[in-house]
C-alpha cells in the first residue's frame, strides 16, 4: 500500500475540529428525526439516507450506553461547505461546538475519489473486493462508501464529550469510537463491514517502515504534531485502531461498547501506563487491555 492512498486521512478522525459559526438559514432543514438537519438545496435524499442512519446509530447507542447526546446534521453542497465549517477539505467528516455538530459532504469529491489505488496495480482478487466496497450506485469508484460510515465515528465523539467521560489517552478516544463504530455496523448494517474494514486493512499490511512514529505513547505525546507534520503517519494509527476495533469486537460482542463507557466515566484520576492497562482488563476488557500491551510486539515493519 502506497503512503500516498492514506496521506489525507490525517484529520478525518481528529478529536476536535473548528466550524464556522455561520447560521444556517440559507439551508434547508428536515424535521422529522430526534435532531435538525439542514441540508444544501437538491441535496435531501442525500441528508434523508445519513440523517436515517445517524438517527439508528443514535438509538441503537442510547440503548446500549443509557445517554444520549445532543446534535445536529449538516450535510452540505461544495458551494456551502467554507460557509458553514473551515479549515476543512471538503468531503471530511467532522464535528465541532462540544460534539453537537456533524458535518458531512453531500457529493462525491477529488478527495474521496483519491484514496482509491491503481487498481491495474493490484492482485486480481484484492481489485475485485474493492470494486465491490466502493462503488457507487452510479457505477463509479470513490470511497464515498467508507467516508459516509465515518460520520458515526464523529457521532462516538458526541457521546464521549457530552457524556462527560475521561479518555485518559488521545488513541483512546480514538479507539473508543471506532468500537462504537464498527458494533453499529456489525450489529445493524453488516452488509457494510467491507466498505468499513477493507481500507484500513490495506493501509496495515503496508507496514509501519518510515513512519516516526509508531507507538502508543508516541501518538498521546505527539498527537497534533503528528497530524500536523506527519499525516501518512497519522492515518497508519487511525488504521490500526480501526482493525483493533473489529478485533475488540469479535472478541467481546456489543457489550464492550457500555464495559468501556462505564469504565472511562468512572475513573476520572489519570493513570499510567501500567495502571491503565490493569484498569482496562478489570474494567473493560481484555482484549482491550492486550491491544494496548501488544501494540509494539504486533506493529509490522
């Protein structure tokens, strides 16, 4: 896997992201779901199909996690996007304001479209598979399929942060919503599990050689550095977190979702290294607790 196919993921999945504080009422707006949607003009179907999934992942979370944060959806045109949010490529899912804004792209884009490999590159086998994830209704390659699934990581920020919950380490919040991600998918939507886990699965088996920085302390320590300077690195983390999440997932089920919610809202002291491995196999769970532990051991160079 070429470091080029993964350079732009360096922000998709960042913590916090700035949005513009523009109102929307240019937009227009659905209010037939627990939270608005504003929406760019000929673009309702479009907010529909995310607003109806975000709507699902909501409650199938709520459910699982007893909380419910509050949001709102903006799924925008090209022409709207520098109004609404900033500093932003467009096609990057992202939120802003503590969680309770999402914003999404509403069409097809260059940056979507360049993370596809040269599929006259590939093995017969691996090009098939990735015809099949990622293309779109109209025929068309473009990772349209795994961007718009993202939006339900942005959503897990949501959770956290108005939960009120202490992270304890920056790739813990990332992992954490990655979890709530990929059990959403598993459990309601499995026919998504290609157009999820494919992606990140390349990116790994690429292996970590030239990357700075590879460990666990490394990305906590240097977080914004990192995505700063460094973003083919940056989305090699968010890959291996995205795979350790499937693998959390087959270990343990759906019920890892509200074992780790419980565990990160009732520790609020922060722990070393040592503590918090201990507290997340007591806590949470092992598999959590061994991905942390073996994380230098299974790192391929």
């Amino acid at each position: 896997m070429q470091q080029s196919f993964f350079i732009s993921l360096l922000i998709v999945l960042t913590l916090s992201q700035p949005v513009g504080a523009q109102s929307p009422d240019s937009l227009n707006q659905l209010n037939n779901h627990s939270f608005v949607v504003y929406y760019s003009a000929d673009h309702q179907q479009r907010a529909e199909t995310i607003a109806l999934r975000i709507e699902n992942a909501m409650a199938y979370h709520k459910e699982l996690l007893g909380f419910k944060p509050t949001i709102s959806l903006f799924v925008l045109s090209v022409a709207d996007w520098n109004i609404y949010t900033s500093d932003m490529v467009y096609g990057m899912p992202h939120y802003g304001d503590n969680g309770k804004k999402l914003i999404v792209a509403a069409e097809d884009n260059p940056f979507w479209q360049a993370f596809l490999p040269p599929l006259d590159q590939l093995p017969v086998d691996l090009r098939g598979r990735i015809q099949k994830a990622y293309t779109t209704s109209n025929g068309q390659l473009s990772m349209q399929a795994f961007f718009d699934l993202l939006a339900i990581h942005e959503l897990g920020h949501a959770f956290h942060v108005q939960g009120g919950l202490t992270m304890q380490r920056t790739w813990l919040g990332e992992l954490f919503c990655n979890i709530l991600l990929h059990t959403y998918i598993a459990e309601k939507e499995p026919e998504l599990l290609p157009a999820l886990t494919l992606f990140p699965r390349m990116v790994v088996a690429g292996g970590a050689e030239g990357l700075k920085f590879t460990t666990l302390n490394d990305v906590h320590e240097h977080y914004n550095e990192i995505g700063r300077d460094y973003p083919e690195n940056y989305g090699w983390y968010q890959s291996r977190w995205h795979s350790a999440a499937a693998g959390i997932y087959d270990a343990v089920g759906k019920q890892v979702c509200r074992k780790l919610w419980d565990a990160l809202k009732s520790k609020k002291e922060i722990l070393t290294d040592e503590q918090l491995a201990a507290f997340l196999e007591t806590a949470a769970d092992k598999s959590i607790a061994d991905m942390m532990r073996n994380w230098d051991r299974d790192t391929v160079k």
